[in-house]
C-alpha cells in the first residue's frame, strides 16, 4: 500500500522527517495535516518484525496519545546515498579504504533492484561520483575506481552528501564510511547534527576503527539511524548488511497532529506492545 504524496503549492507543502530507521512526512494542507511515519521494528537479535498489526503501536506526540489513522507494512521506495571517506587518513594502516569499498559492495548488492543509489566521494574536495540512479552496475565500478586523494572535511561533507540525496523520492538515507577524523571544516559538529536533524535524511554513520566519534551517535539519534564502528575490518561487511536488512522492511504509521500555529519542535515518541522488540524512532519534527 502507498499513500499519495502532496506536493508543495499554495496551499499544500511537506515537511519531511525520519523515524525509526524511516522517513516520516509531517504534511499541512488548509485545515487539514497529517504526520506519517515509517517506523523500524526489530527484536532482540535486531532482525526486523514484520507480523505487526496498527493496534501493537503506540504513538505519543509531545506526550498526549494518538489516533493512528493511517497503516501500511512493507518495503517502500529507498534513496540511499554512500558516502565513503577517501582521504589520505584512510589509506593508511590496515588500508581502510579498501576495506570501505569492499563493504560498500557488499552494501549494493544487498539492494532491491528498483532500489536507487548514489556514490559521494569525501576527500578535500566532496563530489558525486556516482549519481542517483537505480544502475547499480555504474556504482559499483565507481566504487572500484575510488583512490585515496586529500584531506577530511568530514563534518562539510557530511552535509553535502545529505542536500545531495535530500532531493529524491522515498525513503532517504545517508550511509557514511570514514574513521570519523573531521580536518579543516567550517561546520562544526553541533552545527551538522543541527542541520542533518532539519533535513529528512536518515544518517547511518559507520566508524571505521576502535571507537565511535560522539557525534556519529547524535547524529543517527537525531535522523533515526543508527551509528555502528567496526574494531575488526572483518566485522564492516556484516554491518552494511545489516543495515540493508533493515532498510528494507517499515510500517508506516500515520495521524493527525493537534493544530500548531507557527513553527514549533514536537516530540514524538513510537513503541509497540511486544517485549522483545524495539522501535528505531527520531524524537520529533518541526511543524512550519
């Protein structure tokens, strides 16, 4: 089931979000609005539940319950970019560009067919190697030619991949491969969560290395992705499947939000009534 999405006009627009491993509209129309959410829902072993029904859900909105007026399960549309670091600081010890691109083969070809991907290569410059497209073929040789070139301005070309994606139809997500090391940006790290928490692009930061930097954890909180890091090479594949894995599968939720004048941020809170699973949720949207 796919819903019909509004466009901007006079009187219509979208404000678009992302929940639970999901892209969320908040859509507002001349009297009338209503916020959807495409919510992940995984148990204990983090493979997704797919047998839910609208009454296991639970949606809070600054804390007063919804109605869930609107209910879909199963693979909606994807845009997904994969942002892969390939600055000199990558190349390094344990080669972790190759690594990189090895697991961002791995990433496309756990893709649908119909599925669209793009390719942005971070070094001291930020380009589209690839771009959006649903010929996978094309992405991954532009992932094969990938070579080491400059430094890291991580958190700026965090953001150019996010607007670079940002136009696409669906679900949007944003797959990055660095080890996290930001060098002469002009975004700060504050200043990118803030920004990437406005956009409705769901961030999937991957940490190549022993520890997770602190903002690629606020950074999937506020989109609704999730941050991983990989000690191991090894282990990098493994994640990317997961993450493809989980991708694939959402419940759309939906329900009208109490009136709101001006712009204003609202909480929102998703869960189920299952004790072995767990919602990937953002915890709000701005109304405009």
């Amino acid at each position: 089931m796919m819903l019909q999405r509004f466009t901007r006009t006079g009187i219509a627009w979208i404000v678009p979000l992302i929940l639970g491993g999901s892209l969320t509209y908040a859509q507002f129309t001349t009297g009338v609005s209503l916020v959807e959410v495409y919510a992940t829902v995984i148990d204990r072993q983090g493979v997704p539940v797919t047998d839910l029904k609208a009454n296991d859900f639970r949606v809070m909105q600054d804390g007063v319950p919804q109605t869930i007026t609107v209910f879909a399960a199963g693979e909606f549309p994807l845009a997904v970019a994969i942002g892969i670091d390939r600055s000199f600081s990558m190349a390094g010890k344990g080669d972790r560009l190759a690594v990189a691109k090895s697991a961002a083969r791995t990433f496309v070809g756990a893709l649908r067919q119909d599925d669209q991907v793009m390719v942005v290569a971070i070094g001291s410059d930020t380009e589209v190697a690839a771009p959006l497209s649903t010929d996978h073929a094309a992405a991954l040789a532009v992932i094969d030619r990938l070579d080491a070139w400059g430094t890291t301005p991580l958190y700026d070309a965090t953001l150019v991949a996010l607007d670079a994606i940002q136009s696409a139809k669906g679900r949007r997500a944003l797959v990055l491969l660095s080890d996290g090391t930001d060098r002469y940006s002009d975004t700060s790290a504050a200043e990118l969560v803030e920004q990437a928490r406005r956009r409705d692009v769901l961030v999937y930061p991957i940490a190549l290395g022993p520890v997770r930097p602190p903002v690629f954890a606020e950074l999937a909180t506020a989109t609704g992705g999730r941050s991983s890091y990989a000690k191991d090479p090894r282990e990098l594949a493994a994640i990317l499947t997961t993450v493809a894995r989980e991708l694939r599968f959402q419940y759309l939720l939906g329900y009208v939000p109490p009136a709101s004048p001006g712009s204003s941020w609202h909480a929102i809170d998703v869960d189920v009534d299952r004790p072995d699973a767990r919602v990937r949720a953002r915890d709000g949207y701005f109304s405009r």
